[in-house]
C-alpha cells in the first residue's frame, strides 16, 4: 500500500531520512532502515573534512528545533566507504547529499561521490548556517541555481535532487529554474533561518548564533512551499519540513509529495519515528479507504 | 532541550589540573549519566556525573581546553548552562559483589556509584582505581569513607599502591571470585577493552562507559554512532553490558573526530 516509485526506483515506504540527522555513518543510516524508513539521505558530504560549528549545535522545545551543525563531515574520500558499509548492511535507497562553494566545486564532489553506489544526489545549496564562509545560500538565486544543476547533471551518473530553501519567498520560481536546468526533482525545504536566546546569559544559545528551524513550526511552511513548487514543475518533489506523524505525511503527499523526508522527528519521537509514521498513514489509508498513494498525492490542488 | 542555568555552590581542588565543581541544582541523575556543560561564547561538552545528592550534582573536571579552562577562572555564584541528564547509567542492585575498575577520570562516575549502591543491602566493593603516578590519583579520601568499600590503588611507576595494571588485580579477583560479580569499569578505551577482554575470559558481567564524539547528547546529531550497530552512546550509551560491548566492532579500536573521520587508538 505505502510502496512508493520515484525517479524509477521503489521505495518500501515514502518516508526517508532527512539529511543532517543521524547520517554521519553508513552503520546509523542503515540502523534508520531498520527503524521504519524506506531509504535514507546521508548528512552533506564535501570536497574536505569539515568539523562543524562549536557547540551548542542543536536545541529543541516541544514547537520546534533549532541547529546549526556547521556542515560537519569526513570529506567525500571517506564518505566513500561509509557508502559502502551503508551497502553492506542494508538494500534501501541511498540519497548522497552534497555541498560546495562554488558550482564547480560542485561538479567535483558529484563525480567523486558517483563512484560509490549511491541512488541519487541531492544537491544542497540551501543551508542556512554558513553564510559568514559561503555567501547568501545559492537557493535564493535563480542564476546560481541554474549554474549548480547543470554542472552538477554533467558529472553526476545518477539523477539529482535539488534541495530548496523556505527562506527564498518565490521557492516556485526557484523550482522552475532548478527542472529547467535538467533537475530530476527537488527536496523542498531545508531549515528556515531562526534564533534563540538564553535571557539569564543573554546570549544566542546557538554557538553560530542563528540556526536553521525544522520540527513541527516548520510543518505549515513546508506545505506551502511543497503546494507551490507542485503546481509549478512537473519533476516529483521529496516534501521535507517538520513531518512528525503520519497526519502530517499524508498532509505533505496531498500538497504533491511523492517522498516525505523525515528528521527532526527522531527528537520528538525517537529514532522509531519513522515505523510509527508509516504505520500512522497505513491506519488512516485503511480508515479512509485510500488503496495508493498515487490516488491522494497531489490531493489538495482543487483545479 | 534548552539549557537550564546552573549556579556553582562549591569547588573542591582533586589534584594540580582537576577540579570537582558542584552545582545546585536537582538533577535527578543516575551514576554513568552525563550532561552537557555551555559557557556562553566558549563552548559546550558532555561531562559525566561525579555525583548528585539531590540538591548538587558534581562534575569532575580535568582542565584540558577552552571550555575547561574558562571553568577553572569560575567562582562560587558564577554560572553556567547544564542539559540532561542523559544516557544510560550502570545498574544499581543489592546483594550483588561489584568490582570496580577505574582509570584516570573514571574514578568520578564510579564513586558516584559507589555512593548509591553502599546504601542497599548485601552490596560489597572491591574498588581498583589507576593511574599514572600517585598526584593523579583520584577520590582515594573519598572512597575510604564508604562502608564495605576495599580500595586496591595501582600506579604505573608505583609511587602509591601496587605498581602495575587496573587489570592485574582484576584478574586476581576474578581468579578468585566466590559468588559471581559485577565488574563496571570506567577509563580509557584500551583500558576498558582489557577489562571486557578479562569479563568474556572469566564469564563475569560487565558494564563499561564508552566515550564518543557528541554534539547533540540526545539521538539526533548522529556523531556517536558506533559500528556496525549504528547505536548512539549517548542514548543506548555511553553505559553498556557485555553483550553489547561485544557487538561494538570499533570498541578499542577506532572512534571518530568532529568531522566524522575515524581515528584509530
């Protein structure tokens, strides 16, 4: 009933692990399979090891969750034998997310990273934690966009996702430039840009001080902009953003999702979120008579 | 999850770089638990829990970078921002003969330990704790005080207690255990898998505290995970029994930096 097609491949569900939570080894991202999901996406990988932010990275209160982890990872070179381990532990789809500064660098990471065995590449040029080494995030322009998904579409062996920001206020446009320029699909969103502050120390509580929001405040943000980008492109969309139970995946496949990316929930519900999301959509599938997704995706559009 | 600020109550000089800091505030915490420790514009890490009464908790601090070393600059009144408890924690269970194999720092946890598991019924300790040299010796003044406690100190260059190895003894004990004991150790990482190594040779129960990278301290940053299982210690850990410990493929072996990339021991 849950199985799910995208981009010719079959997912035993449609909810797979957002990136950034609990991807930095092939072992966690398969113990996710083994806790419900249908596939898994891995935390961004660049051309060289990063180490991330200081801590505090993350935080959360039972509205939202707040981090930025600064883009840690190992470097494509050893995210290649995570890959492999992933591989050798379980069968589910595997999404490598990728990052770069600049869009050849871009270019490099996806051809180094096509030599392992991945599913997919999603290309994400929406975080909204590293603006003082990178930039504005290339997800706000059209241009930039165009320029990464080429290059990225000419090195890659696999199909790509580009992965959009809910900071940029026409993402729809964004979706259009990303499917024009030989996207196979887009994730939409990443995190939307936040601050907290701790008033006895009167501080950020964040380490880099602004951090990217994700849990349930960012539910009805990612609807809107999964709703918008849905009735712009004809490319399937991975609906990502605050998914914490079945109710808000089924949600996200009426506003045209034909995945549902699920992370932060892992703090809400521990990492036995994902079998409890997909037993939530099966329960009201039966109760509403829903035989496939299929017949529900897209849903909410009236025309 | 947000920070909650803590005010320090008390500070107690352990040796030249360690100090025990004291903060008043009920924790609610379980031997083998730890926290994550901010000072606003420095930094935040995991530090285990040396001790709660109810009203404080202790956190034994050897001073070693930025955050420790704005800690130690910290007074009675100053403050800081505490997260958790977190994690699991060793068992606490009467009539049981534990012994206790701590090395370094990891004498803090297992005094806490120590503390609540001298109060039950039929509970007797052997307490093995090692260090480099006698100055680094930890908690010995604190652990004579516990009843049906026996201290059996090792240094490497025998300046204090027996010369030698935490695991020298602990085989003698286990040679020589009558009813089956408990062994929690608590140390560095090649120390603890000499420990378990002892444990699966003399079929005795373990509990062993494995230490790892943490940025979030609750499941979700993803740092921890350990292979093969892909378990985070800072969830199903950093206290594990034996049979877990023996599923962790990388225990003594490799853990890994902020950055993901592995590091051998």
């Amino acid at each position: 009933m849950l199985h799910t097609t995208f981009l010719n491949k079959t997912f035993s569900n449609p909810i797979v692990l957002a990136s950034g939570i609990l991807g930095v080894t092939g072992a966690s991202l398969a113990h996710m399979v083994e806790n419900g999901c249908g596939g898994v996406t891995t935390k961004s990988i660049s051309l060289e090891p990063r180490p991330g932010h200081k801590n505090p990275t993350m935080m959360g209160t039972d509205d939202y969750f707040l981090n930025a982890v600064g883009l840690s990872n190992p470097g494509v070179a050893n995210a290649l034998p995570e890959i492999a381990k992933f591989h050798s532990l379980s069968t589910a789809p595997i999404i490598a997310s990728i990052f770069a500064g600049t869009a050849d660098e871009f270019g490099e990471v996806a051809e180094h990273i096509c030599a392992s065995p991945i599913d997919f590449i999603e290309v994400n040029i929406s975080c909204p934690n590293v603006g003082k080494e990178f930039g504005t995030p290339f997800a706000y322009s059209t241009t930039a966009i165009e320029a990464i998904t080429k290059i990225v579409k000419s090195k890659s062996t696999v199909p790509i996702i580009i992965k959009l920001s809910p900071n940029a206020w026409n993402i729809a446009e964004m979706a259009k430039a990303a499917e024009a320029a030989g996207a196979d699909a887009i994730t939409a969103v990443n995190t939307i840009s936040g601050l907290m502050i701790d008033i006895e120390s009167r501080r950020p509580i964040l380490a880099n001080k602004q951090g990217g929001v994700s849990g349930p405040a960012l539910l009805p943000i990612a609807l809107k902009c999964v709703y918008d980008i849905y009735a712009s492109v004809k490319i399937p969309i991975i609906g990502t953003g605050g998914v914490t139970t079945g109710r808000d995946a089924i949600a996200m496949i009426m506003a045209g999702a034909t995945l549902v990316g699920v992370g932060s929930a892992a703090y809400y519900r521990e990492k036995t979120c994902f079998a409890k999301i997909v037993a939530e959509m099966a329960e009201f599938m039966q109760t509403e008579n829903i035989k496939s997704l299929a017949e529900i995706r897209g849903a909410a559009h009236t025309n | 999850m947000l920070p909650k600020t803590v005010k320090i109550s008390k500070i107690i000089d352990e040796n030249p770089s360690v100090k025990t800091f004291y903060f008043s505030h009920n924790l609610k915490s379980k031997p083998g638990q730890f926290v994550m420790l901010w000072l606003p514009d420095i930094d935040q890490k995991p530090f285990s829990i040396s001790s709660d009464d109810g009203e404080n908790f202790g956190l034994t601090v050897f001073k070693r970078g930025p955050l420790t070393e704005k800690l130690f600059t910290l007074k009675v009144g100053d403050r800081a921002g505490s997260t958790g408890p977190f994690g699991t924690c060793y068992s606490i269970l009467p009539n049981r003969h534990y012994i206790m194999v701590a090395g370094g720092y990891g004498a803090a946890p297992l005094s806490f330990l120590s503390t609540k598991i001298c109060e039950l019924p039929g509970v007797t300790i052997d307490f093995i704790v090692g260090a480099r040299s006698k100055d680094l010796l930890l908690f010995e003044d604190r652990l004579k005080l516990i009843p049906h406690l026996k201290i059996h100190a090792t240094t490497d260059d025998g300046s204090a207690g027996r010369k030698g190895r935490v695991t020298d003894v602990l085989e003698e004990l286990l040679k020589n255990a009558t009813s089956k004991p408990l062994v929690v150790t608590c140390g560095p990482e090649l120390m603890e898998k000499a420990v378990l190594d002892l444990c699966n040779k003399y079929d005795s129960d373990c509990e062993l505290s494995i230490e790892r990278q943490m940025k979030c301290g609750f499941g979700i940053c993803g740092q921890c995970a350990v292979d093969d299982l892909g378990l985070c210690m800072c969830i199903d850990g950093p206290v594990v029994n034996r049979a877990l410990a023996n599923r962790i493929f990388e225990l003594g072996k490799y853990h890994r930096d902020k950055a993901g990339n592995k590091i051998n021991y």
